[in-house]
C-alpha cells in the first residue's frame, strides 16, 4: 500500500510528570469512573429537523450557541467495564484554544467537557490543536482524527483531575501517542477527515474517509485494530497499513460508519440545507435526502439499539440525534 501510519513514542514520562505535579494540588491519574459522577452540565430532550431523526439533544444554551466550539466527532462506549450508555463527542476551536471531548451520560443526560493536551517533561500541558472530525473508541483508547497529521490516540486510564482547572477545565486527557500519516512518493496523504468502527465482521475495523469538494480526492480506506488493546495492526516493520483504500467516496462526506458490510454516509448541505444520509457501497450509493438536520457530522452505530449517532456543528442549530438503522432499510 502507498499509504501508512508510523507510530511515534509514547509520552509515558511526560505524561507522568504530569501526575505528579497535579498529584502537589490534590489532583492526578483518576480514570473515566471519577468523572461519570461528576457531570454537571444537562442535555436537554429536544427536536431536530431530518426524516431521519429519531431522538434529539440539545446542548445548554452557552455550547449550543458558542460561536468558538464546534462540534465534530462522535462515539458511543465499546468497553466491557462500562455498563452505561455513553457518547463521547469531540470539538475544535476556531480560535486555536484546541481541541475537546465532551463524556455524554445518555440515561442522566449529563455531560462535562475534558481538554485535550499534550504533556511535556516539565509537568506542564499544551492544548492539542486537532480538528477532531472523528473519533473512536475501542476498549482502552480514544482515537482522534487529525486531518493530514493522521491520527492522535489517548488512553482513557490517563483522565487526569486537575484542581486548578487550567484553561479552565477540571479534567485532562494527555495524548498517549500518535499515527504519523505518510504516503509514499506519487501518491497524495490521505486526509483523516472523520472515523467511525466497524463492529459487525469478527474483527473490528477503524473506517476512515476523507472530506472534500467534488474537485478533490473523497477516498476511504479501513485499518485494523488489536481486539484485546484496541491499539491498530501493525505490521512486522512496526507501520500500520490499510487493509483496504476505495477511491469512489462521496463529496462532503462528514462520517461514515459500516454495518454488516453496508456503509452509511453523512453528507452536508451548507449551513441552512438538511443534511443527506448515503447507504450502500462506494460507487454505488443511494441518497436519502433530508435526512439529517443542517450540518451533519460525525457517525457511529450503536449495535444494542439498532441506533446511529451523529451530531451538528452550527451554532444556534445544534444536536446530538439518533437515526434507526431501520430508517435506511432497502
């Protein structure tokens, strides 16, 4: 393949450092379980446009109409100690404050928002600038979609307290690591636009596509992933390479996810226009339009409930929505 992910090292000593300087302040290493009981913001049970949409959140008003934060990622809990429906949605800001997660509780609909940083060896952190189209999460880790970088990987065991709130959130989560994109000499990088994990085969799947105008390459490409870490394959020479590129994407696709070998596709209309939701396989899709409420984004599939969540990013017209798979039946 013409296209990989190189692996960097881990900031296992930064991320330490920071421990211990929050650990002087009260705070440290305490894990996803600390903060389930402390969300203190509330969803609010609401309706969005789109033929499609089944159940729809809004946010507090502050998030639904932040003009910096926009909401882009979003995945639904893959782990065997977690009892709880959870969603994780990322932003980014236009504003270069960086790039966060919110930890959505689906049955209390409480949420709280966690800063994304990068540690340094003097125990301070610098926000992760990351657009943050997609995320996934799989068992231990929490991907992230970094554009041309490739991708960003956070390990939820690493959720840090921190008691004097820097820039202003309680919770941190220090990168772990990250998948450095490269591309061999001819060939253009693939843009890490917007994940999504396909849970349906026997083994999982990390689905990638790229977001572009009709003018540009739409491609989407598959990874796979270690069922016991959820850590990608790797190859003997240590690079990760895709167990599958298809060229025949669809223009503006903002999320894609897979189901029993069936894509379904977000596809964004500008700003006023309700968004479409594209099924079948690549080349071959079919529209259902106004689907979505205005400004689709992100995609993922919750098995139990035959459910897809996504999100919408415009402020003033801002959702977290399901879909049921049925909807999209052939």
């Amino acid at each position: 393949m013409s296209l990989q992910l190189t692996r960097t090292e881990e900031n296992a000593a930064e991320i330490d450092a920071l421990t211990t300087a929050l650990s002087s302040y009260g705070g440290g290493r305490v894990g996803l379980a600390p903060l389930l009981a402390d969300l203190p913001q509330r969803l609010r049970r609401s309706f969005a446009p789109g033929r499609a949409v089944a159940r729809a959140l809004s946010w507090e008003r502050a998030d639904g109409d932040d003009q910096t934060w926009f909401p882009q990622g979003v995945t639904n809990s893959y782990r065997t100690e977690v009892t709880r429906d959870l969603l994780l949605v990322s932003w980014y800001s236009k504003t270069r404050l960086g790039a966060r997660i919110s930890v959505l509780d689906l049955a209390t609909r409480r949420y709280r928002h966690v800063l994304l940083v990068a540690p340094t060896e003097s125990g301070d952190v610098v926000p992760v600038q990351a657009h943050a189209g997609g995320i996934v999460w799989q068992g231990s880790f929490l991907h992230v979609a970094a554009t041309a970088r490739g991708l960003l990987t956070f390990r939820l065991d690493d959720l840090l307290l921190d008691p004097r709130e820097t820039h202003g959130y309680r919770y941190l989560l220090p990168v772990r690591y990250s998948y450095r994109a490269e591309a061999l000499e001819g060939t253009e990088r693939l843009r890490y636009s917007f994940l999504s994990l396909d849970r349906t085969g026997p083994d999982p799947a990390l689905v990638v596509g790229e977001y572009g105008s009709a003018t540009q390459t739409q491609r989407l490409a598959r990874f796979g992933l270690d069922t016991v870490t959820g850590a990608l394959s790797a190859g003997a020479d240590g690079i990760t390479r895709p167990l599958r590129i298809d060229e025949s994407g669809q223009a503006r696709m903002q999320g894609a996810s897979v189901v029993d070998g069936r894509y379904f596709v977000t596809v964004s209309h500008g700003p006023w226009g309700l968004g479409s939701v594209m099924t079948g396989l690549p080349g071959s899709f079919q529209q259902h339009r106004w689907a979505t409420p205005m400004g689709p984004e992100d995609l993922c599939y919750h098995s139990p409930s035959g459910m897809f969540w996504s999100v919408s990013e415009h402020p003033g017209r801002r959702w977290v929505y399901a879909m049921e798979r049925s909807t999209f039946s052939l």
